[in-house]
C-alpha cells in the first residue's frame, strides 16, 4: 500500500512539474513577441492632479507608465491589495480600478 501512494504522490508532483514547464514556455513566447514594445516617451507629462478621476490599473509587474508605482510583500494578497488601495485612495480619493489575470490554455 505504501508503494501505491508514494507512485501516486510521485506522479502528482510530475505531472505538477510538466505542468509549470509548459506555463513558463508560454510565458517567456509571450515575453519575447511582446518584449520589443517599448512605452511610448512623453516629453512633458502634465502634472498629477489628486483631485482629478483617477485610473488605477492593478498589474503584476510595473512599467510606471508616468505615475507612480506601489510595491508591496506579504503572505496574503487580498490584505495586501486592500492596503494598497487604501493608500492609493488617500492620495486619490476620486478613482476607479482596473485589473486583469492573464489566462493560458494548457
């Protein structure tokens, strides 16, 4: 019986292994065909306006595309991110957010 489930459990963690493998190939094709973009350059961005409407994009990984940018660690990425958003309407009461989850086919 030990055998049993140990092969079981050694099958699992394999398939679990095959499994991230593929998601990282798709990851970096996508890196590399979407890599060569590059932000457009603003010469003069217009100030920050606090009291102004406000888009907040959520990402995983920041281009600071010309405001700023929070960075935060934790153990539990709801806290963290209602954190964040507290900050963030402290410094922007008038704002709306934006996120995404990028999604692959396996």
């Amino acid at each position: 019986m030990t055998v049993v489930i140990t092969g079981v459990a050694i099958a699992f963690c394999l398939l679990d292994h095959a499994h991230y493998a593929a998601i990282r190939r798709k990851i970096r094709a996508a890196d590399e065909a979407l890599g060569g973009v590059a932000d457009p350059e603003v010469p003069d961005p217009p100030p920050l306006d606090p009291r102004g409407h406000t888009a907040v994009f959520v990402v995983g990984l920041s281009r600071s595309g010309g405001g700023p940018a929070y960075l935060t660690f934790g153990t539990d990425p709801i806290e963290e991110l209602t954190n964040i958003a507290k900050n963030i309407y402290r410094e922007f009461p008038h704002n709306i957010f934006f996120t995404s989850k990028a999604h692959f086919r396996t």
